[in-house]
C-alpha cells in the first residue's frame, strides 16, 4: 500500500488520476467518482512485476493540502501461464527422461525446478507489485505540479 498527498482538490486529483490509468492501457473495473477508482492492468502471461496482471485500487480522500490518495496493488494471477507452460514441457521431459534416471535424480531436479519458481513467483513479481503503482503516484505528482 502506497499513500501520497497531492495539492489538487478531489474531484480533480480523480480525473487526473482516471486519465493516467486509462493512458496507461488500465481497465477500470469500477469506480466511484470521486473517491475510488479499481483498475487492473498488465495480462497474465507477463514475468515482469511492472506488467503482471494485477488489480489497483485508488481511495481519495480530501485533505487540508489537497487530496490523500492510497493505493494498493494485488496480483489477480499469482503464476504467470508461461511458468505453467515451462512446467508442462519439463513435466514431459521428465516422464521420458524417467526411462533413463533413477528416482533420487528425478525428485532432485523437480525439487531445484520447484524452488527456481517460488523465487520467480515470489521475489521477482510479488514483492515489486507496486512497481507500477509507484510510477502512477510519480506521474500524478508531476501532474499536480504542472497545473
């Protein structure tokens, strides 16, 4: 969760904002002019934070130096189909290569896979989910200064 104070009035620090997601090739999902706007953006087979499909949410409220705004951004699909896909394919060459390695090798190797994935999953997606949200903040700020 990210919060920022920004020197617009609600309404407007709201159509500011709905214009950057929309400029940004985000979906609104629903909104509620002008205190929330829900948005999700990116596409589930992206292995980069900034592009994973994920669901942003914006809460504005008014403030005595403008307008408080929280956001927060929450991973829809935790795996990318393309780690699903990769797991697919070495699930195959396993089977065949089962013929041909014994049962320790087999259990060692899906166990460096299972574990090359988490750290994929988890530290290179999840924890930079707001790596987006911290551009939409700093695009909305640059904005507010401009007007």
């Amino acid at each position: 969760m990210i919060e920022k104070v920004i020197s617009l009035e609600d309404q407007k620090a709201y159509e500011v904002l709905r214009s950057i997601l929309v400029k940004n090739n985000c979906r609104i999902i629903s909104e509620e002019p002008p205190k929330t706007i829900i948005a999700e953006h990116g596409y589930p087979s992206s292995l980069s934070p900034r592009e994973a499909w994920k669901r942003l949410s914006f809460h504005l409220f008014p403030n005595k130096a403008g307008t408080r705004i929280i956001g927060s951004s929450q991973i829809i699909f935790p795996i990318p189909i393309e780690i699903i896909n990769y797991l697919l394919v070495l699930f195959l060459i396993l089977l065949i290569a089962g013929l041909f390695l014994s049962g320790i090798g087999i259990i060692a190797l899906v166990g460096v896979i299972a574990v090359s994935i988490i750290y994929e999953v988890y530290y290179r997606i999840y924890r930079k989910r707001h790596l987006f949200l911290e551009e939409v903040f700093k695009m909305l700020t640059k904005k507010a200064e401009s007007l």
